[in-house]
C-alpha cells in the first residue's frame, strides 16, 4: 500500500487519488525487474512506513538499498515511482517520458500506443 492510504487509514478516512496507482506501478516494476533471487521489497506497512522515515532522513541522493541491485535507469523510474510524497511521485507524464521507456531513435514506448495497439 501507498504509504498515505496508511497513514489515511490511521486517521479513519480513505481518500486518495492516482499517486497511490504509480506506486503500485513502482512495486509491480520492482518485482518485476530485480534478480530472481531478491528480497520482497516491503513485507508489511511497517516496512513501508521505515522506508518513508528512511526516506525523510535521507541527507544526499543515496539510492535505497533494494534499488542497488538494479539496472541505473530502472532504479531510476522506481525510486520514482515510488517517491514517499506524492507531490513528487513521478505521475504518467515523467513515467511515459523515462530514459527506461525511450527507444535508440529517441521516441518513447509510448508514442502512438494506442495506434499501434489497435493494428498489431
């Protein structure tokens, strides 16, 4: 879970918005990308809840440790992802314009999707 559906929950109402489908995006990447024999990256609200104090303490542009065993560029789009304040989460405009989606031409995995999704 997005960290402010807990922290929304703790206060006993649920309001949220898109933000919270880009970090499920982030952990579905996550799995998706690491090595086979990673670690689950948040096993429960207490493990996201250290990751946002990690976060909060965090003084330079150090990389969260489970993000270290990526590829640069995925790490990237997943500390992205998932960014603890929403504000700064990346949204479907820095997602669809990521280094990790661009093609050698420059263009994006994006491009025409739809077009191209509905003639292939």
């Amino acid at each position: 879970m997005a960290p402010e559906i807990l922290r929304n929950a703790e206060k006993g109402f649920a309001q949220y918005g898109a933000p919270v489908d880009w970090w499920s995006f982030g952990c579905v990447l996550y799995e998706l990308v690491s090595p086979p024999e990673h670690k689950e990256l948040f096993d429960s609200a207490d493990d996201i809840m250290d990751y946002v104090s990690w976060h909060r303490d965090l003084e330079s542009d150090g990389l969260f440790l489970p993000f270290q065993q990526l590829d640069p560029i995925a790490a990237d789009l997943v500390a992205g992802l998932l960014h603890p304040l929403t504000i700064l989460r990346h949204g479907f405009y820095q997602v669809t314009n990521h280094q990790y989606f661009l093609n050698d031409d420059g263009t994006s995995e994006f491009d025409d999707a739809c077009s191209r999704g509905m003639f292939d």
